[in-house]
C-alpha cells in the first residue's frame, strides 16, 4: 500500500427514512439504525431532535440542509472515511426525494463508502397508493416551482404526458397552482389532492380542478400536499354534481345516503353536496 493511503475502514451511510406525521409509521430498524449511528445529519436539527427524543436516542445532530449541502458534504464524507456511521434524514419521509442528499451519497459512491438504504415512509407513495388512480405509470416532478411563469411554463410542457403526473406543493400557494392547472388542463380536469397524511386532519380530494378550487378556497389550507393529474383520458371525468345524479340514477341509494358517498368521495362538505341534490330534476335523475 502506498505511503500516505487511508487504511481506515470507512463507516456507513444509512439513508433513514422517518414518519410524515404519524411516528408509529417509523421502522423498527429505523429506531435501531438511528440509535447505533455515530452522527445524525438532519435539515432541522431542532425538528430532528424531538423525533429521536421520542424514541429515547442520545446522538450528536449536524444540520445538512439545502443551503449548506455544498459546504457540508465534504465535512461529513470524511468522517465517513474516518469510520464513523452517519444516519441521513429529512425532516419527514424518505431523504433525497425532494430533499437534499443526493451529493453526500454521490460523494460516498466516489470513495467507496457504503450506502444502506432504511426505507420507510414517503408522502408520494403513500398519496399514490390510497388515490385510487391509475399508478402503474406515473412521473414525480417535485415541487412545482413558485413562480406563476415557471410553473405555467412547465405545466405545459407536461400537457402530452400520459403518465400520472405527481407534484408537491406548499399550502399557500395551492390556490395558485390550481389556478394555472385550470388555465393549462381546463377546469373539467380530474386530480386528486392529498394533504396531512398520515395526520389526524388527513384529507383526499377527488374531483376536478374547478371543484378544487372553490372546496379549498373556503378556509385556509395547511398541510403539506401531494398533487395527482392522471392522464386526461383516465380517471373520472365528472364532477361532483355529475357523479351525483348517476349514483342517484343507478342506486337505489336515498338522497341523504348518496350525498354523504359523493361528499366523501369528492372532499366536499355534506351540505354543499345536498344544496346540488335539491337542484337535480327527476329527469336528471333517469339519466
């Protein structure tokens, strides 16, 4: 071996991924990994530090987040080299997924430290798996950018997609997107809108982009969000008033019991469905 060469046995990098809210959807290898690992490397130390408390794990936190990725990278990699086991994790879910992370491990690749991955939640998935659309093709693109010109620009290049689009987005400006969505796609588009997963306000919203609008235009929104677009040619292609009048035509369903079906399945409250029942004609209803 030539003078000066690490003989170190490098350590690992475990890349850990943490609840989205509920902490009972934590790994038990999680909880092991974290409490094995000489270092934490966390976006929100403050944040990162109440999870582990919860769990009664004692270990040194450093903050690694999207504005300091560049210059922290290098510090931990060589503590890596150095044969010290580092657990990397967001503030919720599965890191590098919308997250920083991807030039640690990249670096770790390079030099030939190892990378385990600890799987666990992630917001996307989940939303994916309980929306109730088409999923055996979609595309993820993050977060939509924040401004109305980049993200109308991108909106439209997504036009021909025929993928499920899958997007995330932040509660003040979920009006906004939903607005350049109906400029882009049309208000008639259906999506689905996932929001507090996990979490005891935990909401999905199936309906079109007009619906969307005027359901989360009532009150302020919080939550984090996950936005599903199926292709245009999948998914239902109705409104909530629609929807409405064919369960009505094709159940025999009363009208209080088919408002409360249509009031769960499109994230709308029960007296707004009732108020469209009351407008529905018999012949409506034979259709």
């Amino acid at each position: 071996m030539q003078e000066g060469q690490d003989t170190e046995t490098p350590g690992t990098l475990y890349v850990v991924a943490t609840p989205i809210g509920n902490l009972e959807d934590i790994t038990y290898r999680a909880v092991k990994v974290l409490g094995e690992v000489d270092l934490v490397a966390a976006e929100d130390t403050r944040h990162s530090r109440k999870l582990l408390n919860r769990f009664g794990i004692r270990k040194p936190l450093l903050s690694y987040h999207d504005h300091n990725e560049r210059q922290r990278y290098a510090e931990i990699l060589e503590r890596l080299r150095a044969g010290e086991n580092v657990a990397l994790i967001s503030d919720a879910g599965t890191p590098c997924i919308a997250d920083p992370g991807y030039r640690l491990i990249a670096s770790c690749r390079t030099a030939g430290v190892p990378v385990v991955p600890i799987p666990g939640a992630s917001a996307m998935v989940a939303a994916l798996s309980a929306s109730g659309v088409a999923i055996d093709r979609f595309t993820f693109e993050g977060y939509l950018p924040a401004r109305a010109k980049a993200r109308t620009d991108l909106l439209k290049r997504l036009t021909g997609e025929q993928r499920t689009l899958v997007f995330y987005e932040t509660p003040h400006r979920l009006i906004a997107a939903l607005n350049d969505l109906m400029q882009v796609f049309g208000k008639e588009r259906f999506l689905v809108v996932a929001r507090e997963l996990t979490k005891m306000y935990e909401e999905f919203f199936h309906g079109t982009v007009d619906d969307a609008i005027a359901h989360f235009s009532r009150q302020p929104v919080k939550g984090e969000i996950v936005l599903i677009l199926p292709p245009g040619s999948e998914g239902p292609q109705m409104n909530a008033r629609d929807a409405l009048r064919n369960l009505l035509g094709e159940s025999s369903l009363s009208r209080r019991d088919a408002v409360k079906v249509i009031a769960r399945e499109y994230g709308l409250p029960v007296s707004d469905v009732y108020r469209e029942s009351l407008s529905l004609t018999e012949e409506d209803r034979e259709i």
